[in-house]
C-alpha cells in the first residue's frame, strides 16, 4: 500500500500525524510541499475529493496576513491559486492512501483509514 504524506516538515501537525504512523507501523513516504511544491493536477484532484473549503487552511498565518481583498470573495480558482503560490495555505496534513485521501489530523480517522 502506497501512502504519502503531503505538507511542511516543521509543521505542529505534521509532526503529530508522523509520530502517530510510525507508532503504528504505517510506512509512508513524505512530500514536503513547501520545498517541494504541489502540482495544479494533485490539488484539484484534492480538491475534487475533500472541496477546496476543506483544503484552504484559513487559521493558519499565511492566509490571515494576506491583503483583505485576496481575503474576500475566495471561489474554487481564486482558493487553488493562492494555495499553489502558497503551498503553507493547505490544511495539513494531506494523506494519499489507496481509497481516499484525508485532510488534518485525526487519530480516530487515521486507524478506520489505515489499521
């Protein structure tokens, strides 16, 4: 079973969710998309799984420092192009397991998707 693990390495969250797999023996590989970046492709077919309001992290410092007009009126387009030219503005962790992806970290869901 091939699982990856999309966000930034330094990250509260993330840090939690690795720490969670390797209690469990989960192998997984990680993409660090603020070095790495994140394809067009993979964050609209994402985006088509969870719904770009789900992927958009709008507690998180980037987006709350952004102008008030980049703020308002955010649709699908404008929300995919402020996350793929700031990958720190998508929720994470990303979780690409065969059936699904999840978004965040929840232990309970993590066990019902992968144990």
């Amino acid at each position: 079973m091939t699982i990856t693990m999309y966000g930034i390495k330094n990250c509260d969250t993330i840090k939690k969710a690795r720490t969670w797999m390797d209690e469990h023996g989960v192998a997984y590989a990680f993409h660090d998309y603020k070095t790495q970046g994140v394809d067009a492709a993979r964050l609209a077919r994402w985006s088509g799984i969870a719904g770009w309001e789900v992927l958009l992290n709008r507690a998180g410092t980037t987006f709350r420092k952004l102008p008030d007009a980049d703020r308002e009126g955010i649709d699908a387009g404008k929300a995919a192009a402020l996350m793929l030219a700031q990958p720190s503005m998508i929720k994470r962790p990303v979780l690409e397991y065969p059936g699904g992806i999840l978004v965040g970290f929840k232990p309970e869901s993590y066990a019902k998707a992968l144990l």
